[in-house]
C-alpha cells in the first residue's frame, strides 16, 4: 500500500505488522490448493483484511477507549488468522516452512497489538488524548475584530 501522510494509522507498528501478515496471507492463500477451495481462501483473507481495518478503524474514532475495543477486535482476527494457518498445514496446501514464517507474523502482530491494548487502556493514552483535542479545539482569537454592515437594497 502507498505510505499515507504522517499521523495515520499506517504509522503504528501494530498496523504495520498486521498489514505484513495480511500480505503474507494473501499470497499464500493465493497459490495452490488453498487457491481452489474458496470458502477457505475467504476465510482467511477475510481475518487478514480484518485485523488491519479494526485499527484503522479504531484509530479514526481518536477515542483511546473505543480504539482499545477495536485493537482488541484486531486481535481476535489475528487469532483467527493463526488457526487458519494451522488448519492449512492439516489440509497440506503449504510447507511448514510457509506456516513458520506466517505464524511469525501472526505472533509478532499480535504482540504489537496487545502492546497497543495496554497503552490505550493506560491513564497516559488518555491525557494525551485530551491534551491533543484541547489543542486542536481551543478556539483561535481573530486578527481584528469584524464589524457588522448593514444590509444593501436590490
């Protein structure tokens, strides 16, 4: 995907790492007999996609609480994701070597995830939150006051 501008939700390292795994699922669920048995290959692009719409998602409501519930959703997907994975090496559409390094990934998500819970379930998220909307909503004082005029005629 194409970087977006600084502050989104690209920029989290959770996301970062979920977008890997994503990528990963998709090119293995791309190839092969995992290719062919579509429910399957739903199934898993559906739990890659969604571990990494929940942050974006959760990111966007800019509510550390809310974003917590998403991150969380995230998490779920990415467990999924890993039981897809496993049901994969069962069924023999890859190697184990595939499964070790999408299963990496998954752990590797998942803990970046679960940091992400922590932080936003945190006193600090929330100060922070609320120091960043003051800033955004303190109204600005105009440069010189506005006289009203009074209305012309057609």
């Amino acid at each position: 995907m194409a970087k977006k501008t600084k502050g989104s939700h690209e920029d989290l390292i959770a996301w970062q790492l979920a977008d890997e795994l994503c990528r990963e699922i998709f090119t293995l669920m791309s190839e092969g007999a995992a290719a062919r048995n579509l429910r399957f290959r739903s199934q898993g692009q559906e739990a890659a996609s969604s571990t990494c719409r929940n942050l974006a998602e959760g990111y966007k409501r800019f509510n550390p609480g809310e974003f917590a519930n998403y991150a969380r959703y995230s998490a779920a997907s990415s467990a999924e994701v890993g039981e897809v994975l496993e049901h994969g090496v069962v069924r023999q559409y890859w190697s184990e070597e595939r499964f070790a390094r999408a299963g990496a990934l998954v752990k590797r998500a998942g803990g970046a995830i679960g940091g992400l819970q922590r932080y936003l379930r945190s006193p600090r998220a929330r100060r922070n939150a609320e120091a960043i909307l003051r800033a955004h909503t303190e109204p600005e004082e105009p440069a010189e006051p506005i006289e009203p005029t009074e209305p012309t005629e057609p």
